[in-house]
C-alpha cells in the first residue's frame, strides 16, 4: 500500500502517478477507445452536477465547470489512483458558500489555492495514511449532516420561493426564512423539480445505463425554453463563457491571506478526507491499491490550478469515480478525458445552458443528497453499541447545527476516547499460581498483565497493581501477553517497583517483548534495581538455586 513504506528507495514511487505506471505498462487502442467511453460517460453526469454545485455554493455556474476541468485534468494526470475523478463536490457546498459570504470570490479562489499548498505539503511529509484512519462513524455522521445540508439549500429553488433578503446560512433561520416565504412557491417550479427526480429515479430503475441526470436535466430545459415560466441559468447568471479564463492570481496581501487561512484549513481537512474516501472506494470495487501521498499531492496542485483559473475546491468524488469504473475505465486517459470532453461542452454548448431551469438542478442535488446520506448505515451504527451511536450523532448533530469542521473534531475526539475506553478494558492484571518457596523468603506470587498497558489503562492497573505490592518480597509481573505500553504504563510499574523495594522485595519482569522492555528502561526500570528473564520458569529456577 502506498504510504506505508519510508525508506529513501521507495520514496519516488509514493509520488508517482498513476498515469505514468498505466503507460508504462503498456497502453494500446483497445483500451484508449475504453477510456474515451468511460470519460464521456463521466463527463456527462458530471457537467449538469458541477453547474449545480457550483450555483448551489453561492457561485456561478461557470466557476463549477472551470473546477470541473482544471480540477479534473490535473487530479488524473497527477493522482495517486487509477480511477479517481476530480472535481466540485456536494461535501464542500456548506463551506464555500459560507466562504464566499466573508471573503468574497476573490477570497474564495485564494482559499483554494491556499488549501492546495496545505494538500501539497501534507501530502510530501506522507501523512496520507493517517488521514485515512477518520474513524467510521464520524465519516457517516458528517457525510448524514451533509446531505440534510445540502437538501436544506436546495428548498428554495425546488419550490420557487421568493425570499425577502438573502437566505441564511445556519440550517434553523433558513428553514423559519423559508417557512416565512412559503406563499411565494412557484407551482411550475415545483413540477419541474418533482419530475426531474421522477424522471432521474425512473430512469435508474429502468435504464440504468442511460445518463439519467442529464436527460433530466435537457427534458426540463426543452420545456423552459417553449416557455415555462421557470428561473434558468441564463435569467440569474446570463450566458455561459465558451473558454477558460486566463490564469490569475488574487490578490495575495496579508490581509486577504489571514481571512482565507481559516476556510483553507477546512478545504484541506475536508477535501483530504473526501479523495482518500473516494480512492478507498475505488480500490474496494477494482482490487488495486492507490498511493494515498501522491493522490494528496495531486489534489493540491489541482486545487492551485482551480484557484488560478477561477474555479474553487477540488476533491476526489465517489459517486464520479464509481461511475468511471463502471462504465469500464483502464485507468487515469478516462479522467483526463472526461476534463476535455467538458471543455469541448463548454465551448459548444454554452449557450444552450442558458436554458437549464434552477429547478432542476435543485433536482439533482436533492437525488445526491439522498444517495449520499447513508441511511442503512447510520441506522446500523444507531442500533449498534451506545458508544458508535454518540460518536455518529454528536458527528452529525455538529454539522448540520454548528460547523462541518467542528463536527469533524468533535466526532474524532469523541472517537479516540471511546477507543481508548475500549483498549483499557481489554486489558487486565490476573493472579496466577503462587510458589511456596523457602520460608525466610516468603512465597513468590506471579501476576500475568494482558492487553496494552498505555495512559487509558495505567490509572485502572495502577490501583490493583498498589494492591499486590503489599502482599509478597518475591514478585514476577508476566508480560508475555502486553503487547505495548507506553510511558504512563511505564511510570506506574516504576511506582510498583520502588515500593516492593521500599518493604525489601525483589521485583522481575518476564516475557517483555524487545519494544516493551524498551520503554520501560527508558523509564528508569534497570537492572539490578528489577530483573527481567524470558520466563516465570526461569525465576522459579533462580530463586531454587539460591535456597540450595
């Protein structure tokens, strides 16, 4: 797995992409015509998503088709996983558009790119790997809360309403503003939205295969355009640039730089979690295995060219890459491809999205929240054990009422501890058989440790472990079956050590493994202060020898 090795040799391939094993495996027209169709079939579920994300975040479409196919170009060409598709993502809609409420456009596109150095630089001190260890409740927890997010943002244009001022961020005031400008629904608004998820749904069921977001979305458009009185692309933003902009820097003053920092740090944290999320998925539906630093690295510089170009964040999205793989992808051409052929789109037909009603683009994003919430699995962790239950709905309840990064934190600091919970009960300190010895010395008592003796268990051990040091001068502590203790699990057994001395004992360890051992004479516990020998045989043995 890529990540894991460290050794200067195997450092290069952490970072090579994909794209350069792929042809240097060889690569010939069978596949390339394979690739093309996968890319296409991509490209065609992705351009009526990213146009709906991007409106959905506070933008205009074209920013969504920009992150699109700089995004996506450069996350495949560069990327660490053969199937990854890179673009604007349903998890970041909460943040950009609270983004783009503080700090502007500007801010925005100097936000991505800040949180595309971030992703580099993760990525090239190899903590790839770590991040992948978000443990499962909090992903289902926060990507629940997403998809309730996101569902809340797009009321307003499923239903047509008019609002009194702009529509607030926080999910309790949107929904009393909405509730407020419930007389303002537009029914053919309404229609429009309903039989776009009628028709996505309808078609998922009966034609899988076909584009069914799209075909949605242009059947929708046909009647806008014989003259719906629906809200289009072309009457809120006006018509769609045909070309990319000219790359650019924003401004970059000191100022500007300490009110994205903030927003930077959640694209990283988020768009880290969400590509390695994705690369995971699609490693469990090939059988191959991603390099999660050089897909980091990939996404970074993805976010850098998405900010010069006007775009916003870029992350690997799972619903895109399974369907890259599904329609039959060899590796990282279909990625590339998909970019051109949404630039080939772009320029073309630019003008025809003038005619996509908004509400059917709130269509789409109410099926992707739907399918993205992860019903069965949140239900399963709710009926579950009490301890996964609070980690996924403290996770979930954040993020919907407080803060997508919040949630995050909590949810994993919540998860750390019930771990640590579950690790110090697992450990143990159980009598074994004593061995009546020479009766000037006493008898020689025997307690077997089990489990990992680190911080969470130390206090627990600790008390029982006080206990015993009263009772025999001769004590053998069996580590054979510790696999790990650390500085905390060290000290207490110091503490054991200097009272046993203190009533005249004699104290030794068996069974430590060499890294056990390690840290415990790095705490102080040497020879001849305690004594360590393989085995309790071997103590039995010593002291026999001495009673001769």
């Amino acid at each position: 797995m890529s990540g894991t090795s460290h050794s200067p040799a195997a450092a290069p391939s952490l970072f090579l992409p994909k794209l350069v094993t792929v042809l240097r495996e060889g690569y010939n027209r069978t596949e390339l015509r394979a690739d093309a169709l996968a890319g296409l079939t991509v490209a065609i579920v992705a351009l009526p998503l990213s146009m709906a994300i991007a409106i959905a975040s506070g933008v205009g479409p074209e920013r969504g088709l920009f992150t699109a196919i700089v995004g996506g170009f450069l996350v495949s060409a560069l990327g660490g996983s053969r199937f990854q598709i890179g673009g604007p993502a349903g998890a970041f809609i909460v943040l950009v558009s609270a983004c783009v409420a503080v700090t502007g456009g500007e801010g925005l596109c100097l936000a991505t790119l800040l949180s595309g150095v971030m992703l580099v630089v993760v990525g090239v001190l190899r903590l790839g790997t770590y991040i992948r260890y978000i443990p499962y409740p909090v992903t289902v927890g926060f990507t629940a809360g997403i998809a309730v997010i996101i569902f809340a943002s797009q009321i307003k244009d499923l239903l047509g309403l008019t609002l009194a001022g702009p529509e607030p961020g926080e999910l309790v005031a949107k929904l009393e503003a909405l509730w407020a400008a419930r007389g303002s629904v537009t029914p053919a608004a309404v229609g429009v939205s309903f039989a776009t998820v009628a028709l996505i749904e309808g078609l998922k069921r009966g034609a899988p295969k076909l584009p069914g977001m799209l075909i949605a979305v242009g059947a929708m458009s046909i009647a806008a355009a014989l003259g719906l009185p629906v809200e289009t692309i072309g009457s809120r933003f006006g018509e769609l640039p045909r070309i990319l902009p000219a790359p650019a820097l924003p401004t970059l003053g000191w100022p500007q730089i300490q009110a994205a920092l903030p927003w930077a740090f959640s694209f990283t944290l988020l768009g880290a979690i969400e590509s390695l999320l994705s690369a995971v998925v699609a490693d469990g539906m090939t059988g191959r295995q991603h390099r999660s630093n050089a897909e980091l690295v990939a996404q970074g510089f993805a976010n850098i060219g998405s900010g010069l170009f006007g775009g916003f964040c870029v992350t690997g999205t799972i619903a895109r890459t399974a369907t890259n793989v599904r329609a039959g992808s060899h590796g990282p051409v279909s990625g590339v491809l998909h970019a051109l052929f949404l630039l080939v789109f772009m320029m073309v037909a630019a003008p025809l999205a003038a005619f996509i009603p908004l509400a059917a683009l709130a269509g789409v994003l109410a099926v992707v929240a739907w399918n993205m919430a992860e019903k069965h699995e949140l239900w399963a962790l709710v009926r579950g054990s009490r301890a996964d239950a609070a980690v996924v709905l403290v996770t979930f309840l954040l993020v919907i009422f407080r803060d997508l990064t919040e949630g995050i934190v909590v949810g994993f600091a919540l998860a750390g501890l019930v771990f640590v919970k579950r690790m110090s009960d697992t450990a143990g300190v159980q009598p074994q058989e004593q061995a009546p010895l020479d009766g000037a010395r006493g008898d020689l008592i025997v307690y077997r440790m089990t489990g990992a003796f680190f911080f969470g268990a130390a206090a627990q051990l600790g008390t029982v472990l006080d206990r015993i040091a009263d009772r025999p001068r001769a004590m053998v502590v069996d580590c054979a079956a510790v696999p790990l203790i650390d500085s905390s699990g060290a000290r207490t057994l110091d503490m054991l050590a200097r009272k046993v001395a203190r009533r005249g004992g004699r104290l030794w360890f068996t069974g430590t493994s060499s890294g056990v051992r390690r840290v415990l004479v790095a705490q102080g516990l040497r020879e001849p202060a305690v004594h360590y020998l393989p085995d309790v045989a071997s103590v039995e043995a010593l002291l026999e020898s001495e009673g001769d």
